[in-house]
C-alpha cells in the first residue's frame, strides 16, 4: 500500500527544489530500520520534500506513519 506521510510541499529557502522521495519496506515488524525509515522521512518533510512508504497494508510502519 503506497502512503504519503504528508501532502505539504512549502519549501525552506535552502532548499528551492521539492523531490518526491519512496521509501519501501517489505517487513510488517517494528525495529531499527522502520524507524529509520520514519526519522528520515519526517526531516524530509520537514524541508519541503513529499515522502511516500510503500510497505504492507497490516505493517506498524504504516500504522506508526499515519499517527
């Protein structure tokens, strides 16, 4: 199931050029590299990029990244 996490797109003065960014994950678990996935995210959001997770449908990570 492909997510966005975010449907801003305001842009930081640094950063002039928004990129769609697809982060994928196959494991339904929770751990180091969901979080990773999540942390990385919300600071590319956060500068203006639009981030997408495609993972499975009964995965924590989309659970955790639609809070």
């Amino acid at each position: 199931m492909l997510v966005p996490i975010s449907n801003k797109t305001s842009l930081k003065k640094n950063f002039p050029q928004s990129l769609r960014i697809l982060h994928t994950e196959a494991s339904t678990g929770w751990g180091g590299q969901e979080i990773r996935i999540l942390n990385e995210a919300e600071g590319m959001r956060s500068r203006g990029h639009v981030i997408f997770i495609l993972a499975d449908p009964e995965s924590k990570l989309l659970r955790m990244a639609n809070i």
